[in-house]
C-alpha cells in the first residue's frame, strides 16, 4: 500500500472530518479543503446575480413595449408583432415566469453562498457576506438591468419575444399556479386595461414636453380626443350678440347703417331673431350696391339657412356642413326657438385650439368669449379691406 494510503478511505475520512468539527477555523484543515469550497461560492454568487440580471431585463423589457409599438412593428415584423401581441395580451403569464425563476435563483443562491461563506470564512463573516451579496443583487440584478431595459426595450423586445415563451413552457407549472391564484384573487368582471382619453391626452403633452412632438401637433391631438364631447352650444354665438338685420332693409340703408360689414355671411329676420328666415352674402349686398340696386330689400338676397339643434354633437355638424357645403347654421333650442349660430369657422377653430367656452359657463362668460372672438375676426378683415372707408369703392 501506498504512503497516501486508500483514496476512498481518504475522501471518506474528509467528508467525516467536515461533518463532526463543523465550522472550525479553516488553519485546522487541509489546504484542498479550502480550495474546494470556494468554487462553490463564486457558483452561487454568479447564479443569484445572472439569473436575476436576466429575470430583470426582461420584466422591464416587457413592461416596457407599449401597445404602438406592437401595431407598428406588425407592418415589417408581423411574427415578432404577434409574440408580442400574445405576451401583452396575457401578461400576467410572463410576469410570473420571470418572478418564479428571480425568486428560485435569489433563493438558492443566498442559501448557497450563505453556507459555503461560513464554509470557507467561518460563522463569523457570514453576515458581511450575506451584506455584500444584498448589494451586489440590489445594483447588478435589479438597478442596472432594469435601467437597460426601460431604455433599450425596443432593441430588447424581440429577445423577450423569443426568450419568454421557452421560460413560460418551462415553469409552466409554477406558472399555472401563479395564474390560478391570480384569478382567484383579480375582482370578478374586471377587464383588462384599455387606454383612456385622459391617458392618451397626456401622452400628447409628453411628447410635445420631450420633443417627439411640436406643441401645435399636441394641441391638435388634444382637442381630438375633447372634440367629440362637445356639443354645439359650446362653440356657437349666443342669440343676445348675433349681428342680424331685418329682412325688409334696403341695400343702401344697410350699407349707410353698417358701412364695414365685417361677416360674410349675415343672418336676416322677420319679426324678431326667432323668426330668422336666412342669410345674406355680404358680396350679394356689394355687388348689388355697385350695380345700383341699393333699393332692394335684403330679402331679395336671401339663402335658406339649415338649423341644427344646441346639443348636437360637433363630429356630426362638421359633416353636416361639409357634407351640404355650407358655412352657418342656426342654433336652436327643444322648442324651435333661436339659441345662436354655428359657422364652420367656429369649428375649425375649436379644433385648432383656440379658446372655446366651457359647458359649465355662465351666459355672461359666454358673451364676453364670443364678443372677444368676433371683435378678432372683424379686426382681421379690416386688415384686408382697402384703406377707402367708402363702400363704393370695392
């Protein structure tokens, strides 16, 4: 026999050695007693950190991919487009995955290099071990990972696409239990997530703060989503500062009483405003008066005015204008009676973001925002109108 004596009585008699002296001071222990365990250690450390490294980058990766992402990417990445659309669809499949592998590699690996620190160090150091490894798990597995992930998840996001699906089927038991006490615990009748006009108006700023969008392409954005809930009282002008002139006036008298006729279109009555029989062109009252008819009637002038109702939505009268090529309407109350007008100028303004009257404001408000809009407009072709105050000159 051999001075190093049986091999396997040797291994033997170190595992028995290990067993019954416990954590002595490693001084006591052969040098390969000391060797050995620190590759365990390093094993476990990498375990914990990689693992959860990985785990990391793909929850923020998935939590990441927005829901524009996945209908753009279906035009030249319809396969990639459909992963995705899967694993948002049911994320809660995914997100349970990743948390089932985080947790076992966390675990192990803090039981592994826990143990196999009071191995090699002794009791003493396991504590201070336990404190590095926190730290290590805190800013390599948790911080820096997620941070790549927030900020790199579109180049990221065919990698989970792919890598997802394989951790699913391979947990899939933890999986299934995760979702069978998700269900039990998610509130009966509950839907998932859809985005709201709030959520989507605020994307609009977000983007007109970071840049990805000019302010004019947020403010249009943002009065889109508000347009559909406006209704036509909200835009129109009030009946108390509607400019209408009596049917029967003559030309001549119009033009002396009114010399600027600062709206193109003017809305002409009978008896009073609730008898509002139509409009006028105001090129129809110029070119009559350069031809010398100032003594017709305004009425001989006369176009049929459509009337809408107050609380018709704005979608269905910007087409109801568009669609009959028209320009005014008259706003009328539930019983027939004149509440203001309505111009397609007034539509398009409150679609590019000037301001328009809340439904909550007060008549008075309402007034004064539609005398300020008017006073604009009438400022606005004055600038146009030849120097000559006389109206024979145009």
């Amino acid at each position: 026999m051999s001075i190093l004596g049986n091999p396997v009585e040797h291994c033997c008699d170190m595992i028995n050695m290990g067993i019954y002296r416990g954590f002595n001071d490693l001084s006591e222990r052969p040098n390969i007693e000391r060797r050995i365990p620190v590759g365990w250690l390093i094993f476990y450390t990498l375990l914990a950190l990689v693992v959860s490294f990985a785990c990391s980058i793909l929850e923020a990766t998935l939590l990441s991919i927005t829901p524009a992402f996945v209908a753009t990417s279906s035009a030249n990445f319809p396969h990639l487009a459909e992963r995705l659309k899967r694993l948002k669809k049911d994320v809660e499949k995914p997100l349970s995955a990743i948390l089932s592998l985080n947790t076992i590699a966390n675990t192990l690996g803090a039981a592994g290099v826990g143990a196999e620190a009071a191995f090699v160090f002794g009791s003493r150091y396991v504590g201070i071990t336990s404190a590095i490894l926190t730290l290590l798990i805190l800013y390599v597995a948790e911080i820096i990972p997620k941070s790549l992930g927030a900020n790199h998840w579109k180049k990221l996001a065919p990698v989970a696409a792919y890598v997802l699906p394989v951790l699913i089927t391979i947990l899939a038991p933890l999986v299934w239990l995760a979702m069978l006490i998700a269900r039990r615990l998610r509130k009966r009748g509950s839907l998932h997530h859809v985005t709201s006009r709030e959520e989507l108006s605020a994307l609009a700023q977000i983007g007109a703060t970071s840049g990805a969008i000019d302010n004019m392409e947020s403010t249009l954005l943002q009065n889109m989503l508000h347009f559909s809930s406006l209704k036509v009282s909200a835009i129109m002008t009030p009946r108390t500062v509607v400019f209408a002139i009596q049917q029967n006036q003559l030309v001549s008298d119009t033009i002396n009483s009114h010399p600027d006729l600062p709206f193109s279109r003017i809305p002409i009555f009978g008896e009073d405003i609730d008898d509002t029989v139509g409009f006028v062109l105001k090129n129809d009252i110029l070119m009559a008066l350069i031809k010398g008819e100032g003594d017709r009637s305004l009425y001989e002038f006369y176009r049929e005015i459509p009337t809408v109702p107050d609380f018709l939505p704005l979608f269905p009268l910007f087409e109801q204008l568009t669609g009959s090529r028209e320009h005014i309407a008259l706003v009328v109350d539930e019983y027939g009676g004149v509440e203001g007008i309505v111009t397609l100028e007034d539509v398009i303004e409150t679609l590019l973001g000037l301001e328009i009257m809340d439904e909550l404001d007060q008549e008075e408000d309402m007034q004064k925002v539609a005398l300020k809009l008017r006073e604009r407009r009438r400022k606005r072709l004055e600038a146009n109108r030849p120097a000559s105050g006389n109206p024979e000159t145009l």
